[in-house]
C-alpha cells in the first residue's frame, strides 16, 4: 500500500515535511516514531561540535581574534573552545562598590 500513497494524499500538515524528505523516508520515520514526540535540533546545534574541532585545528596560540573574525564568535568563546578560558573580568559598579 506505501507504494500508492502520494504527498498530495497526506494530511496537510505533513505535506511539507513528506516533500523535503520525500514519501519514502516520511512513512519510515512515521513507523519507527510514530506517537511520540521528535525534537530537531537547529542545525547550528548539530554542527556545532565539528566547528569546534576545526577551530582547535587552525589554533595556533595566539590568533584568537582571527578566529573569531572567521568564526563571527568573540573571543573569549574561541578562548573556551581551545580550553583556555583566561577572559578579562568587565569591571561594574558593583566591583567599585565591593572595593569601597
């Protein structure tokens, strides 16, 4: 019966998901998850660990802002992904406060 069933016969709010992933793999996903709750993650959560791994590979002691220039991260974020968190402490009113 698989073989029969077209997009345009789903329900509508499947539709979408049906034609990126075509038919096949919809009816697949919705037999092995069906009932219960998927959650997708962004795509930048899921290539997040393989981004990371590239910058410890150009790290090189001492470029963290070229880094963060190719990267578009600050940096002190590209100073916790190669594991040296040394980030400078912005000073508040509460650090003058604390000394007075």
């Amino acid at each position: 019966m698989d073989g029969c069933i077209t997009v345009s016969m789903l329900p509508e709010e499947y539709q979408g998901v049906a034609e990126l992933v075509g038919i096949d793999l919809f009816l697949k996903l919705c037999s092995l998850y069906g009932g219960s709750s998927l959650y997708i993650p962004k795509k930048e959560r899921v290539t997040r660990h393989i981004r990371d791994i590239k910058i410890k590979s150009e790290f090189n002691e001492g470029n963290y802002k070229e880094l963060s220039r190719k990267y578009n991260l600050s940096e002190s974020h590209i100073r916790k992904i190669v594991g040296n968190p040394r980030i400078i402490e912005q000073t508040t009113i509460f650090n003058f406060l604390e000394e007075n």
